[in-house]
C-alpha cells in the first residue's frame, strides 16, 4: 500500500513537472477561462438596446413631440427623423434603421376628436427575435404615452385586464446574467478535455509511454497520476470563471459557492474522462485536439442550453441533448446563480454528471495501453 502512494506520488510530482516545463496546460487552465469570458461575455448579448428607429411625424404638435420624447429618452431606442416614408422605407432597405414609426398628418386632430387615431409600425423581421422585443418596446412606449395624456386630461382608462408583470430570478432581465454562467460551463467543457486530450498522446509521441508501461505502476496508478493535476489545473479556472462572472460581470450568485464546487468537481471529471478516452484513441497531440474541440466544445455551445432553447429543438435533437454534459452542467449553473439551491434541478443533474463520470473514465480505464504493441 505504502508503495503503490509513492508510485502514484512520484506520477503526480512527474506531471506537474511536465506542466511547469510546458505551460501550454496553465494557459489552457487560466489564460483561456479569462479571453473566452471576455470576448464572449462582452461580445455575446440578448439585449436589444439603442436599437435604430425611424421617426416619420408628418405633422409635428405638441401631441406628437411628446410621444417622441418616449423615444428619444429610452435606453432601449436611437431615434432617426425622417420627414416622409420613402426616406425612411430607403434607411431601413439599407439596414440603417430596424424599425418606423409614422404618425400621419391628421393623427392629432383624430386624437383630439375622439377618433381612431392609428399610428403605422414597421418592423424590419430579419432577425426574428429583435422583431419580437422591438414589437414589445414599442407597444411599451404606446400604452406609457396613452396612460400619461389620460393623467393630464384627469381620466382614467378602463381595462378589462390589468397585468402587473412580476420577475423572479432576473429582475433586472439582464442576457448576460444568464448567459455567463451557462458560458463557465462551455468553457470548463474546453478545459477540461483539452487538458487530458493531450498527456497520453504527449508520451505516446515522446516515446516514454513505452517506459511507463514497462515500470511497475499499474494502469489505474498512471490515469490517477495524469487526472489528479488536471483536476486541479481545472478547479482552478473553475474558480477563476467564477471570480470574473460575480466580480467583472456583475452576476448575482444566490446559491452556495460550495454546491457549484461539488458540481463542478463531477462535471470536471466526466470532461477529463472524455479528455483521456480521446488522447489514448488518438495517440497524436494534434489529432486529439482537434477531436476534443470538435466532440466537446460545439455540442456544448449549441446543444447545452447555453445560448438556444433545447424544448425549442426537434424532438430527435432533443434526446441527443441528454448525451452533452454540458447540457446538465449549464442547468445546474443558471439555477444556482440565479435561483439559489433549487435541489429540483440540482439532484437529478448532478447525478447524471456523476453517471457521464463514472462511463467515460470506466471507457478510458479499460482502453488504456497495458501492454506494448
């Protein structure tokens, strides 16, 4: 017993070694967490604002200029004046404004007669999901002017239906707050394969496999040698990406820090697993990276929920979903940071990674070299 802790001693110290003498694994560890959190966490946002709008008031009133100011003084709008709907039809063709607003010439004096007095609205659709926002900040600033030219006229309107909107979780309705922690996730499944992607086929390529295989330690000795640092390498910018989203980014952590470390500690090791499976297939440094971007990091961003809807998905795509582990590590995230420990969602996602841990680093252990070819 006492000899095999100071085989596998001897493998970790070996490792860490190799680390420090090729610190392309402590830039993969720390420097990539901080540049993929920057240019995705400031590059990447879900939020319409200062969205580019024109302004057509073919007959300008006080009526009509202060309907405008709405415009003028939102944050969610830039607004652009044209002084007919051809010049402003011409700016949106041109992808200069993304929506027009017209109050026609008799809008005012249809107003004041107590007639239906429309207003046109044209909403470049392009990207559908701006459309749908701009739709509803539009409506917004609509019913926040017909409620205030009541208040001055001392009326009151008369709703069969009054909706009071109450947001739990993200009140502020922030993008950011919900994508930053699903993006830890995508970035910590990049870490953590590409970390162990490479150990086995660096000594494949070095020709010391050959050694190992020849000393005494066994094959379980030597994939605990190579996954204990990493783990490490890995908690650490797990904890790095933490630090940034809370303090750079301004993302309410609700829950415990100790609930993400325990979940992030299953998560890392089905990613070092997937890691070590693919380094002893490939046996080429350069192959197995790119397997491991390829296997892990694009199922992650566009299957784990990070960015799209999965029940907005085809069925079929949707049980593929449950085979990315990012998908359960994403749902774990955006509840704890934003929701709290919500054991719901915590429980059964936890498990899942903790089953992903257990196949992966059970397939790595089995197809790991015992002998020389």
């Amino acid at each position: 017993m006492q000899t095999a802790r100071l085989r596998l001693s001897g493998l970790i110290r070996k490792e860490f070694l190799q680390v420090l003498r090729d610190p392309s694994s402590l830039a993969i560890a720390f420097a990539m967490p901080v540049f993929l959190l920057l240019l995705f966490g400031y590059g990447v946002s879900l939020d319409a604002r200062q969205v580019p709008v024109g302004l057509v008031i073919e007959h300008v009133s006080p009526e009509t200029r202060d309907f405008s100011a709405g415009f003028d003084h939102s944050e969610y709008f830039q607004s652009h004046y044209f002084s007919d709907m051809p010049a402003a039809r011409r700016a949106m063709r041109a992808r200069k404004i993304d929506a027009i607003v017209q109050l026609q010439a008799d809008f005012v004096r249809r107003l004041n007669g107590n007639e239906p007095a429309p207003i046109q609205v044209i909403v470049d659709g392009v990207d559908a999901n701006t459309a749908r926002l701009l739709s509803g900040y539009i409506q917004g600033v609509w019913d926040k002017w017909l409620n205030g030219r009541a208040e001055q006229r001392g009326l009151h309107i008369v709703r069969a239906v009054q909706l009071e909107p109450r947001i739990w979780y993200n009140s502020a309705l922030r993008s950011r707050n919900f994508l930053v922690p699903g993006l830890i996730a995508v970035i910590m499944t990049l870490i953590g394969a590409l970390l162990t992607a490479l150990v086995v086929a660096r000594e494949w390529e070095r020709g010391t496999m050959e050694a190992l295989i020849a000393t005494p330690v066994s094959v379980r000795e030597v994939l605990l040698g190579k996954l204990i640092p990493y783990y490490l390498l890995g908690m650490g910018g797990m904890l790095l990406s933490i630090a940034m989203a809370v303090f750079l980014f301004q993302v309410p952590l609700v829950g415990s820090l100790w609930v993400l470390l325990a979940a992030g500690t299953l998560f890392l090791l089905a990613a070092l697993g997937m890691g070590l499976l693919i380094s002893i297939a490939a046996k080429n440094q350069f192959v197995a990276g790119q397997i491991a971007i390829i296997v892990t990091f694009l199922p992650a961003f566009l299957l784990s929920g990070f960015i799209f809807n999965i029940g907005s998905m085809p069925p079929a795509i949707q049980l593929f979903t449950h085979l990315i582990a990012a998908r359960y590590f994403v749902a774990i995230l955006q509840t704890v940071f934003l929701a709290g420990n919500v054991w719901e969602i915590i429980i059964p996602n936890a498990l899942a990674l903790l089953l992903m841990a257990a196949v992966f680093l059970g397939l790595a252990l089995w197809r790991a070299p015992r002998r020389l070819e």
